[in-house]
C-alpha cells in the first residue's frame, strides 16, 4: 500500500539549500496534520532565522507553543543576543536535561547547532550522535568535519544512504566530506553541486559549493553557512 504524500518535501528541499524566501512564500499548505504542521512553522521560522529576523521569530513564538518551536526560538535568542548568549545556553541544558522533552529531535538538532557555534563539538555530540532525523545525521557530518575526523564523518555518511541515497541532505553530506578529504573528490563534489543548480533555483549554499569545489581553502565557508542550516554568518 502507498505511503501518504510527504506534503512537506519541496518546503524542505527550499530550506535545506537554501532557498529561505521560497520556503516561505509557499509555506500555505493545506491538510497537514498536527505534527507536520509544527514541522512546517519550525522550517518557516528557522528560514526567518536564516535571513536575519531573528526579532521576528522572538516575538511570534509564546510560551505555549510546541517544544520544536521553543527549540527554534530558543536559537533566535542565542544569535541575536550573543552578549546574553550564557542565559540562552542555560535554558538549553535545563531543557535537555528534562526528560519529558530532552529527548526531542528538534531541540537535539538546535542543541548541536549551539554547542557547534561554541566550539564545543564534544558537548554537540552527546545530543546529536544519536540520529533519529536525517538533519541530525547531516549534523554530525558537519560536526566530524569540523573536528577533522573524516574517518567518523564518512560512517555517518553511510548511515544516510542507507537511509536514503537520493536524499538531498544525503548528497549535501557527500558533497562535504568530499570537499574536506580533497584531492580526487573536489571534482565529485562539485558534480553534486552542479547537479543541484541544474534541478533547483540557484541559491548562495550551491553556489558556494561549487566554488569551494574547485578551492577547498573555502571550505570553512560552505561549512558555516550549511551548519546553521541557515545563516552563513552564524552555524546548524
């Protein structure tokens, strides 16, 4: 028997390269259930979060909102206070540490973006190494190579195209760690890339990437703005 549409699948794709405007713009979609729905505003408020409006996702987000917007929000405060970022990253481990929403995806991702900002990808591990979203399987990727364990990012890789080959993050992952080993595999990441311009709206992550493709000193640069799954300046 069929599976049930993925009604949020081009909102994501929008969101995962980069395309924040289109993710939303054509985030009116009808017949969701509860749970895509909270899917659906934490895409919409991270894109917010990805152009800068960080004020914007604050104030809409209230205190009775779902954990995952909570967790969203939560990341609005960490980038847009970074002098009262020690409260913002006070709550954070209050909340993980509750087990009634600790063990939330969401809040696991935005934990591991926090704690990557931070530079402490120890810490960023403890509550992403677990998977369980292909966001968070992406994660760790960015997060092995970050600590310059390739080795690590490539098992994690793996785990993905089990998972999914075809999966955009799955050849945004490939992409990355092709870029940080180098040599022979610039040129199979920049495929990755050029195969992404040529079947989506060209956006700054994909065009990024095929710069870095061809000069992996940039590296660091496709990393930070693909970590923050959203701003480049951030990263996650």
């Amino acid at each position: 028997m069929a599976g049930s549409p993925d009604h949020l699948f081009n909102l994501r794709n929008n969101f995962y390269l980069g395309s924040y405007q289109a993710a939303i713009n054509n985030s009116d979609l009808p017949n969701l259930s509860p749970d895509d729905a909270v899917e659906r505003d934490c895409l919409v408020y991270r894109s917010y979060i990805a152009l800068g409006s960080y004020q914007l996702v604050i104030n809409e987000i209230d205190s009775s909102a779902a954990t995952p917007l909570q967790a969203v929000k939560l990341l609005a405060l960490y980038l847009s206070s970074p002098h009262d970022k020690e409260s913002t990253i006070s709550s954070l481990k209050e909340w993980l540490a509750d087990p009634a929403i600790g063990n939330n995806p969401i809040l696991r991702l935005i934990a591991g973006i926090i704690f990557t900002h931070e530079e402490d990808y120890n810490e960023a591990l403890k509550h992403t190494n677990a998977g369980g979203t292909m966001e968070l399987h992406a994660l760790n990727v960015q997060i092995f190579i970050k600590m310059h364990r390739s080795d690590y990012a490539e098992r994690q890789l793996r785990v993905m195209q089990q998972i999914d080959e075809d999966h955009t993050l799955t050849q945004l992952a490939n992409a990355w760690l092709n870029l940080a080993v180098g040599g022979s595999k610039i040129q199979e990441a920049y495929l990755i890339f050029q195969d992404f311009s040529e079947k989506y709206p060209m956006t700054g992550l994909i065009l990024n990437g095929k710069a870095d493709a061809k000069d992996p000193e940039t590296l660091a640069n496709l990393v930070v703005c693909s970590l923050h799954l959203g701003k480049s300046s951030s990263r996650y």
